[in-house]
C-alpha cells in the first residue's frame, strides 16, 4: 500500500514542473530532525519532508521509493543526452 492508497477520501494534489535552466536542488540535513528536500524551479519552490510524527520506517519506505524514482529519472535523462550526442533519436525505455 502506498499513500495514496491510504487516502480514503479521493482528495490530492497535482503539481507539474516542467524544468528549463532556471533550477535549484539541494537537500537541508540536520542531526537530530528529518531533512528537507528542496527545489526550486523558476519561480516555484516544493519542500519535502516528514511530518513530525511520522514513523520513521515508514517515512524511510517512502524516501526510498523516491530514490528508485529519481534513478529512473536519471538513467532516461542520460539515455536522451547520450542519443543527442550520436545524433540518433532515442529509443523507448523499456521501463
């Protein structure tokens, strides 16, 4: 079950960015409070973090779910850049 799933009402949240060349990442530690993921895109800026009573191993999950995410992420941004340097047109990730 994720989240989502858990979330019995139907309500959410949808925010699309759509990044240029007008960006920011960066992720705020401390040693005794969860971090913060923060980006910023132009104008827009998006926090991530636990609320303060969440379970730690379930917040843990959903910080590793992020990570796969964002490695898939990854290896399709450096599957377009790697076909734009052979001047080839990339192919469909099988993923």
């Amino acid at each position: 079950m994720t989240g989502h799933d858990a979330d019995p009402s139907g309500s959410f949240t949808s925010l699309a960015l759509y990044v240029g060349t007008s960006w920011y990442a960066v992720c705020h530690s401390y040693p005794h409070r969860p971090p913060i993921l923060s980006l910023t895109v132009g104008p827009t800026a998006l926090s991530l973090s636990s609320v303060a009573e969440a379970d730690p191993a379930a917040h843990l999950a959903f910080a590793r779910a992020l990570r796969d995410a964002v490695n898939t992420y990854l290896a399709d941004c450096e599957r377009i850049a790697l076909a734009a340097q052979n001047d080839a047109p990339p192919t469909e990730n099988a993923a």
